[in-house]
C-alpha cells in the first residue's frame, strides 16, 4: 500500500499523500465505488487520470470514509457528507486529500 505521507496540520486537519504504483486494475479491484463515479472512471481517456481518481478513494479510506461519502456540487466542489471540508488534488504519480473542520485546500 503506497501511502506515501500523512501530515496531521492540528487535531482538527489531516492531509494523506499517495504514490501511484498500483496499475490501474489492482486499483479498481480495490475500492467500491458509487454509480457515478463508476460511470465518470470508465469515461477518462487517460489511465493515468483513472489511476489518480482510483488513489484518492483510497486515500479516502485511509481518512476512514469512502466514496459513498463524497458529494460533488454542480461546479465540481467535493464535499463529505458529515459536513467536514475537503479539498482532493492529484498529478502523475501523486495524488493527496485534506480533510479539515476549517475550510481548506491543496494542490
């Protein structure tokens, strides 16, 4: 399992950090994904991007929620269903998610 960082910013922030080694199989076999998210993995022209989108469920269950917890505004905000702030990034072969009771955010 590459988790390649975590940084606990204060009891309230945590940012978990992800090297992308797994091919894209062994990703998808291991994480459960809702039916859009399934349909928007499917749709990327890009393994890598698929890769990256696969990590961060990952780095999801690391933080202990999955993608069932994850909610998308319209303009592609992501948020948590507990009401927690969340910010996702991921490039080539890292990917990282922030999960904070502040507002936040990474890149």
């Amino acid at each position: 399992m590459p988790l390649y960082k975590t940084i606990n910013i204060n009891p309230k922030t945590s940012v978990k950090i992800w090297k992308i080694e797994e091919s894209y199989e062994d990703l998808f076999q291991s994480v459960s994904l809702k039916p859009e998210s399934l349909r928007r993995v499917l749709g990327m022209k890009s393994e890598l991007h698929q890769r990256g989108f696969l990590s961060v469920r990952k780095l999801l269950s690391e933080l202990g929620y999955s993608d069932f917890d994850l909610m998308y505004e319209a303009c592609g905000k992501p948020h948590l269903k507990d009401g927690k702030h969340i910010s996702i990034t991921h490039s080539f072969h890292f990917s990282a998610v922030i999960v904070s009771d502040d507002i936040i955010g990474i890149d």
